[in-house]
C-alpha cells in the first residue's frame, strides 16, 4: 500500500532516536506524529523524556501510548502521515509491568512468558493490520537490542529480553529498512541480511 516501514535498532546511547528523528525529518509527510511510550515513574526518567521533548520540533504531534498500540494506531494514522514510534523496548516493559502486577519474580513462569508473547503478537498483528489498512504513511520503530549481552540473572529480566527480540523481529520482517546504531555510527542491515 505503498507505506514506508523503518526499523532503528541500538543498545542505550548508541544514537538510535538520534538517527530516527533524523529519519523523520527527511519524511514526505506534512503531518508529523511522535508515538511516546515511557512512564515518567521517576526523575531520572523524567529528564530522558525533557532531552526527547527539547530536540522534537513543536508541530510534531505527541501521542503517549502506554498500552494497546494495536488499538490507538489506527486514530493516529488518521491524524499523522509520518509517526516515530520511540520506543518498543518501553512498550514491551509496559506490558511486562502490567502482567507483573500480583505476580512475584520468583513465581514468574514459562506460561507467562507464552502468555505474554501472544499478548504482544496480537497487539503488534492488530498494529500492522492498521497500518496496512492506509497509505503513504511512513512509519519508524526504534528499539534496544537486547540480546547481545550475558543471559540475565533473573527470569524476569530473560523474559523481558525475549519479548522485546521478538518484537524486533516482527517489526524487521515488516521493516523495508533495518537500521543498527553503535557508538553513534548507523548502518542498514536488511539490505545484507542473508535468507536461508
């Protein structure tokens, strides 16, 4: 349908929101939107969310979505033609947080885990049903990647980490670009990737 689809890709600090709102000022379209996803559950979050707000221009539209991304998607693609959706790795912590409630890290199991993946398939399935309902949309992800360090200690931590690989590689197989910034320097990895 003729949509722009853009996975940006990097572990903390690594320019990642940088390259993608670079992305974003490059797009086409006249009506921009900025998909928030962070609780401000402290001060030291609060600021992270100051510097984001500070290098986004005024007329970028903010849309906070905490939950059910699947849901608000199509309302924002009536109200924007491009949207910087910043960023999966807090989407999917939201999710956990909310499963978390009444549960213990040490009670945590892999029931959970496929609870919480199916949770998220269908939410990310009702997301791309949306946006491939439009068109002439530009659509950038941007995400942590988790999973090139050690196994974490706790279940709760490894459960967190499989989400959000999961989500990555949903949103990449959709992606028409996959971006992967390190230390500030961004290349594109779809183009090299290799398919068996």
């Amino acid at each position: 349908m003729n949509n722009k689809i853009f996975l940006v890709l990097g572990g903390a600090r690594s320019g990642k929101s940088e390259f993608a709102e670079k992305l974003m000022y490059h797009s086409t379209g006249k009506r921009k939107g900025y998909i928030a996803t962070s609780q401000i559950l402290d001060d030291e979050m609060r600021y992270r969310v100051i510097l984001h707000r500070q290098r986004r221009p005024a007329d970028w539209q903010t849309f906070e979505v905490m939950h059910e991304a699947g849901e608000e998607m199509g309302h924002i693609l009536e109200e924007a033609d491009a949207i910087l959706f910043d960023c999966i790795t807090m989407y999917v912590n939201n999710m956990l947080m909310d499963h978390m409630k009444g549960i213990t890290v040490e009670t945590l199991g892999v029931s959970d885990l496929t609870t919480l993946q199916q949770a998220l398939e269908k939410d990310l399935t009702l997301m791309f049903e949306r946006i491939s309902s439009v068109s002439d949309k530009e659509i950038i992800f941007v995400s942590d990647e988790l999973g090139m360090g050690i196994v974490p200690a706790n279940a709760m931590s490894r459960v967190y980490r499989d989400l959000v690989g999961l989500a990555n590689q949903y949103v990449a197989r959709r992606a028409d670009k996959v971006y992967l910034s390190v230390a500030g320097i961004t290349v594109e990895l779809k183009e090299r990737g290799v398919e068996l």
